[in-house]
C-alpha cells in the first residue's frame, strides 16, 4: 500500500488516478502517524514551496516524514515534493525539509528583460531574434539520465516527460543527481539518496513513460 | 529545449463530439473520452476540451466527461466553454482537469483571470480568444478584434491588448483562435499568432485554420507559437498523430516522439 501525502498540494488526485489505473493500492492520508507506519510513501505537490511548508508543519507531517525517510521507507517525491525534499526554496524563501541537502532554485531567463537586445550572432535565423527563455518551463522535454536508477531504468535517450514548474531542485552533491533536462542549460529532474528519490517532472501526466516510474516505484 | 506541442481540440456538446465549422454548424462525430484515449495513446501532447453545450441543464455531462478522461489519459488537458466563476473552474480541476480555458467569461469579468490565476496558479489557466480581422481603427488598432460567444459578438477590444492584459491578469498560456481560417483547413492565422506570441511572454497555442501538417509548421516557425490545436484533420481521420509529428520532425521541428512503450 503506497501512502500519498496530503497537504494541500494539488496533483494529489492526478497521482491516486494513475495508481489506480495501474492496479497499485494506494490511501491518501493527512494524519502523520499513517505516513510513519507507511510501506511506501508518494509525495506529490504542485504549488509554491512557502505555502506547501506551512501546511506541512500544521499537520505535523514534516516530522513524519524525516522519520520515515530516517527508517528506510521508500520515499516517491513529485515536482514540489522533489523541490522541498533540499533544505532550502529560493520560492518564499522558505525553510524546507532537508532530506537532501542542497536548494531550490529558480531559473534565471538568459535575458534580463524582453526589451533587452540580443548579443550578435544569437539571432534566430527565422525571426532575427533568439527566443526568450519562458518560465515556467512547461511542456515536455527530454531527460537524460546520468546515472542509472532502478525508478528509471525503463528510460530511453530522447524520452521526454511533462514539466510545470519555475524551480528546480539543486542538490549539494552532484552523486545525488540521476538525470537531467536541457532549458537553457542542463538541471536536475531526478535526484536522491539511498531510500528517497524525487523527479521535478509529472509522472502521472507523461504517459507510458511517466507511469512505469510509478510502476517501477511500487515493484521495487 | 522543449517540445512544439500538438494539441487535439474536442468540442463537446451535450457530452459527444461535435466539430464546429466555422462556427455555424457542428456535427456529432463520437464519443469525446474514445478520440481522448486514441490519441493519447497515438502520442498527442495534451488536449483540449471545449464544452458548446447550449442548454445550461446538460453542463453537468462535462464533469462526467472531464472525470472519464482523467481515469483512462496520463497527459494535461484542459477544459473550457461556458467557465463563468472561480467555482466553475474549480469543479473541472477537481475532476481531473490540469488546467482551464476560459474566453467569454473572462471579456465580460477580467477578474475571472486574476481569481483562477491566485486561486489555482497561473499555469492553470489559459486565456482563449476569439479573433476576427477587422479594418484597423482608433479603437482596434491592430486590425484584429475581440469576439465572443462562439464569434457572434463583437466586444470592441483590440486582440494585441487583450492578450496583454490578460497576461497581466495572470493567464499561463494563450489560445489564438481565428474565426476567419477556423474551419477553412486552409492555414492558421499566422500574422495574428506572430503578433501576439512577439506580445506575450506566456506560451501562444495557434488554434483554427489548420488541415495539413504544413500549417502546424508555419504556425511553430513564421507564427511563433508553442503549440498548434488540431482537430478535424485528425477527427476524420485525415492524419494521424504520428503523421504530423513526422512531417513536422522531418522539417526540423522539435517535437515529443513515442520512443518507449
């Protein structure tokens, strides 16, 4: 039975959909004595970091959850709860987790303002002018992974998965990183230490190649 | 870098599929959560429903259609038509909805935008227009103006604005639906998707006009936009999914392609 954390944060439903199309048993719980007994914990979220920290302090489910990680319980972050694992978010400036060390960031567009002119040479050869960096980054993107990760293993280069957020996870130490997306610049998507792992990108809503990491989560 | 994204559009009335034609007559082509779950699994990016239901009794047969879907399709969707309050929008998410459209709603209650965007986040909702191409003039300057209800009202805005404002207002994306290429499969908008995606910094969906995988190209390319709605090109079978992500790939767009099972 996999436990999913409610505080809150949105993708709840879109996760519990997933399981149970997938035939996973899982039980949405807010009461932090359900996710210390928990056999596997999902820790979804989607919204801002402060907000998320606060609901999760209310409840009592900071505590539950270093418990659980400090035991061994099989740990499942998604996009926030792949964000507030660190033990800091640049989004509210906000105290988070620490599961992992390292922060939260945001991504900077590459150019200051849109009225800004781009350096020669970096034209679009369509337009005249290079397309400004979006944020939030949402759509699909490719994830490459740099270092083999059972929760991934069904990957192949060039799959890409669905991506919404302005943030990304930056762990202190590189050997904490299993993958990686390009926007921009490479940054983290998939990131943890020995029974936590947590991806910045949706796997409820990447298709087949989202729902095996939850397939691969709940076998393992 | 991210992908183009291609989006299949399903008008919904009354709970089945409907394919507007120039807004004047629609016709019942299926069961909407069926074409949802063919084209997830042939690889579209995301979906887009639009509820034309014209009797307010039958609105309730969305949410039942909203909630099949999230059972059965692992990609974001959105839903709009007839989205009037914070509550509306908020009853389509709990269904299983990522994100709302909203359109007449927000002309008549900019408000709406800046409510759903604080209440939900502004990836969440996506600000859809209606666009005719008019005479240029004080009030329109840009030549393309504002409709609502399906394009039978003109509001007097002019589009470059409102999708500034709306912006502003907090909307995440934008739909540029053109009444006059919508339903012509002779090409999407391309000077009105351009001015408005150089206008906005929010993803641009180019919407209406579209029948071959050449104008979703000249949509991503020469109208700038970060996706392209198609629907009766793929609803009659004209083309499938793969077809057009092959077209487009082949012509050197960055498109999602079904690589693992």
């Amino acid at each position: 039975m996999i436990t999913l954390v409610d505080y809150n944060a949105g993708n709840l439903t879109s996760v519990r959909r997933a399981l149970t199309h997938l035939g996973i048993p899982s039980q949405i719980s807010a009461d932090p004595e359900v996710v210390r007994r928990a056999d596997k914990i999902i820790f979804p979220g989607v919204g801002a970091a402060g907000a998320a920290m606060r609901t999760l302090r209310e409840r009592g489910l900071d505590a539950a959850l270093k418990e659980a990680f400090a035991k061994g319980t099989p740990i499942l972050g998604i996009c926030i709860g792949c964000q507030i694992i660190l033990e800091h978010s640049e989004e509210d400036d906000a105290e988070c987790l620490g599961l992992l060390a390292g922060k939260t960031v945001r991504f900077r567009p590459k150019l200051p303002s849109p009225l800004t002119p781009l350096p020669a040479g970096e034209e679009d050869s369509c337009s005249g002018v290079r397309e400004r960096l979006k944020i939030p980054h949402m759509g699909w993107n490719a994830v490459t992974v740099i270092q083999p990760h059972p929760l991934l293993a069904h990957l192949r280069p060039g799959d890409e998965l669905y991506f919404v957020h302005s943030y990304y996870p930056q762990p202190a130490d590189p050997a904490h990183i299993y993958a990686v997306s390009d926007y921009g610049g490479e940054f983290p998507v998939a990131i943890g230490k020995d029974n936590l792992f947590a991806v910045q990108f949706h796997a409820e809503k990447s298709g087949a190649v989202g729902l095996r990491v939850l397939e691969n989560f709940s076998e393992q | 870098m991210l992908s183009k994204r291609i989006i299949a559009c399903l008008d919904v009335r009354d709970g089945k599929l409907a394919k507007s034609v120039k807004f004047v007559d629609t016709q019942d082509i299926g069961d909407p959560v069926v074409k949802a779950r063919e084209y997830y699994e042939a690889g579209i990016d995301e979906l887009v429903f639009y509820d034309i239901t014209a009797s307010s009794e039958n609105r309730g047969i969305l949410l039942e259609v909203v909630s099949r879907v999230a059972e059965q399709v692992f990609i974001p969707f959105s839903v709009g038509g007839g989205l009037r309050t914070v509550e509306d929008c908020h009853r389509v998410l709990l269904a299983g909805a990522e994100k709302v459209n909203v359109n007449s709603a927000a002309v008549k209650n900019p408000g709406l935008i800046a409510e759903a965007s604080k209440a939900f986040g502004a990836q969440a909702v996506v600000l859809s227009m209606d666009v005719l191409r008019v005479s240029p003039s004080p009030s329109i300057p840009s030549g393309y103006e504002i409709v609502i209800h399906g394009g039978r009202i003109r509001t007097g805005l002019d589009a470059i604005e409102w999708a500034r404002r709306g912006e502003e207002l907090g909307a995440g994306e934008m739909v540029v639906n053109s009444i006059d290429a919508d339903g012509t499969k002779e090409g999407y908008e391309l000077t009105l998707t351009r001015r408005i995606a150089e206008a906005v910094s929010v993803p641009v969906i180019a919407s209406g006009g579209g029948g071959h995988p050449a104008h979703l190209y000249d949509a991503l390319t020469e109208g700038k936009a970060d996706a392209a709605l198609v629907a009766s090109m793929l609803h009659y079978g004209e083309y499938t999914v793969a077809q057009i992500k092959e077209y487009l790939a082949g012509r050197g767009i960055k498109v999602r392609r079904m690589n693992a099972k």
